[in-house]
C-alpha cells in the first residue's frame, strides 16, 4: 500500500489505474492499524487492485477535500471515479464481494481476465 499526501499524487494515482482504494487512517487510530493489516490480506488475492494509504490526521486538508472528517475510511474508485465508501466498521465480507463485482465488470468491459487466480 503506497503512501500518499497530496491531491496532486492522488488525481495522478486514481487516472493510472482502473481500480483503486484509498484508505484514509491516522497513527493515532488503533482501528485504522488492525483495518489496514486486514486490507493488505485481503489484497493478496487481487492483484490488480491498487490501493493507497493517507493520513487523515496529518493531511486533514486532503481529507476534508473527499469528505472524509472521520477515520477510518476507505474509498473504492473506478477510473477515477467514487463508486463506493466505508468508514469506521468496515464490513471485510461485504468489501470482499464489491471488489470481485467490480473486478468482474472491468474484465468483462476490457476483455481481460483480472483475477489473481
């Protein structure tokens, strides 16, 4: 999960990939920490997903900038665009489906196999 910190970064991130996750955590959150080593895991099995990391609690500017006044929060773009947030209780079961659904989509729309397996 790569580092991000401004909105420069991150409008050049989100238009590089297909599908992407920003996860806004903050040091201070020990949620945002246990959440974070979940996410990672749960990653492994996407391959082609890309996902980000931002303080909410250092960048609280950025934050604000997508809404976020709470963390943690993860955002789910597709081509750039927000199709689905979470925060706080993020549901891994739910998240887990999403990501396929979407996975699913963008192959079928590229004619490409995403799956890791």
């Amino acid at each position: 999960m790569i580092k991000l910190s401004s909105k420069e970064q991150i409008d050049q991130w989100l238009t590089s990939q297909n599908l992407t996750m920003v996860y806004f955590s903050g040091a201070r959150c020990g949620a945002c920490t246990a959440i974070k080593d979940k996410l990672e895991q749960l990653l492994g099995g996407y391959r082609q997903i890309a996902c980000a990391e931002i303080d909410g609690e250092i960048n609280k500017a950025l934050a604000v900038q997508y809404g976020v006044y709470a963390v943690p929060l993860l955002i789910i773009f597709i081509e750039g665009k927000e199709v689905w947030r979470e925060g706080r209780y993020l549901n891994f079961s739910q998240l887990q489906d999403r990501l396929a659904r979407y996975q699913q989509l963008l192959s079928e729309a590229e004619g490409v196999n995403l799956n890791a397996d």
